[in-house]
C-alpha cells in the first residue's frame, strides 16, 4: 500500500511540471505580409511593429504572455500555405493577421479554417473575404474593394470626370477592385472607355500609359497598390498624363505612397482610407508612437494590425480560453473602441463595419509638415460604405436567410 501510495505522489509531483508549462506556453499571433517585395512599405514590417505594439500593450492573457511570429510570404499563395501550416501544426499559433495580397489572404484563410483557426485580414483588399470565402472563424478588419470603389468611383464621376479607364492589377484584388469601381461609376453615370491589365511588381508602365491617354477618358482609375502604385504614378509624371487634362484617381493609396512620391506629384489626388494618422488626438499619440519605431507615419492597415490584436486578446481574456469558437463569437458580440474605431462592430460575415472617409492629397503650400499629406473631404458610415448583409454570398448567412 505504501508502495503504491509513493508511486502516486511521484507521479503527481512528476506532472505538476507538465502542468505548468502547459499554463505558461504563450499564445502566439502570426503576421503573414510581404517583407520584402512590392508592398512592403505599405504593410510588411510596419505591420508587424504595429501587432507587437499591440501585445506588449496589452501584456499577459489568462496567466500566459503574447508572442509575436512573422513571415515573408513572398506575394506567393503556395508560400504562405506552407507558412500557415507550419505554424499551426507545430508552432502553436491560434490567430493569423495581416495577409496583404488577396490570393495570399485565400489560401492563408483555406488552411486556417481548416484547422479551425482564426484569421483576421488587414491588409488583403477583396471583398469576396467576406463573401464566398468567409468562415465562421474569419474577420475582415480595415478596407476592402466594395467600400474603396463606393468611395472613389463615385467621388470621381462626380466631380465632374465621367468618363473612365481603368488600369488594373493583374490578380484577385484588382479584379475585384475593378469590377466594383465599375458598379459603383455607372451607377452615377459614369462611362467605362477601357481597362489594361498590368502585371505585378512591373517596372516600365509606359505602354499602360499611353493606352490610358489615347482612351481620352476624363480620369484614370488606378486599381493597384504599393510599390506599383508609386512607380505608375511617377512614370505618368514623366508622360504628363496631368498636363494633358486627365485626372488621376488611385482606389488604394496611403499616407506612405503619398510621402514618398510627394505632393508635388500627388497634389489634387483622391483617395478612401480608413485612418488617418492626423485625425484627432487618439490617432495623433498612437501615430507618434509608432514613429519612434518606423520613422514612418501609420497607415490604415498597420493601424489595423494594433486594432485586431488588440480586440482579439480582449476577447480571449472575456472568454476565458483560446478555443476559436468561442472567441470569434466574443468577438462578434464585442464593440470595437480604440483610437482607429469607434463604436465598430463585427456582422455575421466576419465584416468589420467602421467608418470610411475620402480624403484629397494636399498641395504643398497648403501642407505644414513632412507628414501632413491629406485633408478629409467625405465620411461614410460603416452601414453606408459596406456592401449591405442582403447581398452577402457568405455561405453561412446566405444558409440562415434561406431558413428565415
């Protein structure tokens, strides 16, 4: 008897260890983003400060601390498939975010439903990531194309350029920016003369150009981003796209593309954005911040990083546990309230709903400051800038509308 009752207590003295480690490994995040490639500077490492700041911020969640792992995924879906995998079957990661690049953010999303994972998208730009792709356990976090065409297309054909050409990234997101940007013109009258599609990561836009000029459309639509973006816009300088009465309107563009083209090139811009570093208090002191670690002004996807991190760990700690259904139903039922949202909410298609502004690129003389780029020209509600839940393709809302 005594031998047995030894055997217990240094079987119970063996486990408490095992107990322990158990309750102090962390939880860990992934930020997935393109480090090192075209849209770097507009997400990749500023997004992944900006998700550290938010868990060394919040600090430790149910006893365990926040940890942070990051990833190139090369602007290549089959890389970030790998990478996903990898984390959650062997690094114990229970949230992935960022995922800028709409093919990246499918296949991430592919394998992290899957397993049952979480994955909140705050960089990828497609609305079909709350459409068909949508899952029970994924969140659209800052833009995507339906709320940037409304905004611009809109804007554009009313402010008196009403005939249109399009130039479109040659992948998932420009081609869903495109086709809403074109819903969203014609609605108010706008004409479509053309489109081109136009490679990733190009170098030499000048056949693009041409083509946009001989279209003789009032504006050219820019349905690309990050450093193609840039190079388009410098090189339609050079081919005086501006001199010859067209007007530039670029669906997607940040306070970083704007800085690092200047406003001399970028002057009269429009663009839709949800953040903007100099808007109020709030954003001015996480705006600072953030510079003393990038050198660089926030946009609204790093921004958005914090922000998801941030409401992701709030409702791990409501819910008392990492199991993803429970927190994505915390989530869901938890009003987003921080210095980029105000009174937010989350839709059943995994849809963040907040406010979305237009804004117009300052000239120079009317800037006080190396980052004081834009002044706000438009506000549209989440209600109003969102596609509404009734034309949802989101596989679980379309099934509980069909048992209404």
């Amino acid at each position: 008897m005594r031998v047995l009752r030894s055997l217990s207590i240094g079987l119970w003295m063996a486990l408490v260890p095992l107990a322990a480690d158990a309750q102090e490994k962390p939880i860990r995040i992934g930020v997935l983003e393109d480090l090192s490639g075209v849209f770097a500077d507009v997400t990749g490492p500023g997004t992944v400060a900006a998700a550290q700041m938010a868990a060394n911020d919040f600090g430790p969640v149910l006893g365990r601390k926040v940890e942070i792992l990051s990833a190139d995924h090369q602007n290549k879906a089959d890389v970030a498939s790998t990478i996903v995998r990898r984390w959650l079957d062997l690094d114990d990661v229970e949230m992935i975010t960022g995922l800028g690049n709409t093919a990246v953010a499918l296949a991430a999303r592919g394998v992290a439903s899957s397993k049952g994972k979480i994955d909140i998208v705050t960089s990828g730009g497609s609305s079909e990531l709350t459409g068909k792709a949508c899952t029970p356990t994924s969140f659209h976090w800052v833009y995507d194309t339906y709320a940037l065409a409304k905004t611009v297309g809109g804007a554009t054909v009313k402010s008196g350029a009403d005939t249109l050409f399009f130039v479109v990234a040659d992948y998932a997101f420009g081609a869903a920016l495109a086709r809403d940007g074109t819903r969203f013109a014609e609605a108010v009258g706008g004409k479509i003369l053309g489109s081109v599609r136009v490679p990733l990561n190009s170098s030499d836009f000048g056949s693009f150009i041409l083509q946009a000029q001989a279209s003789r459309a009032k504006a050219v639509m820019l349905a690309i981003a990050g450093q193609d973006l840039v190079n388009f816009i410098k090189q339609a300088g050079e081919f005086q796209v501006a001199q010859g009465g067209q007007h530039l309107a670029a669906f997607v563009s940040f306070a970083t593309d704007i800085h690092a083209l200047g406003l001399k090139t970028t002057q009269g811009l429009l663009l839709s954005e949800a953040f903007y570093w100099d808007m109020d208090d709030a954003t001015r002191e996480f705006g600072k911040r953030f510079f003393v670690t990038r050198k660089a002004m926030p946009n609204s996807m790093q921004a958005g990083a914090y922000s998801a991190v941030w409401h992701y760990l709030t409702a791990v700690k409501a819910a008392g546990t990492t199991g993803s259904q429970k927190v994505a139903a915390k989530m869901r039922e938890t009003p987003i309230n921080d210095f980029m949202t105000k009174n937010g909410r989350i839709r059943e298609d995994g849809r963040v709903l907040r406010d979305f502004y237009l804004f117009e690129v300052k000239k120079p003389e009317e800037s006080t400051g190396a980052w004081d780029l834009m002044k706000k020209v438009q506000s549209l509600s989440g209600d109003e800038a969102f596609r509404p839940l009734s034309e949802s393709e989101c596989p679980s809302v379309k099934e509980a509308q069909a048992k209404k």
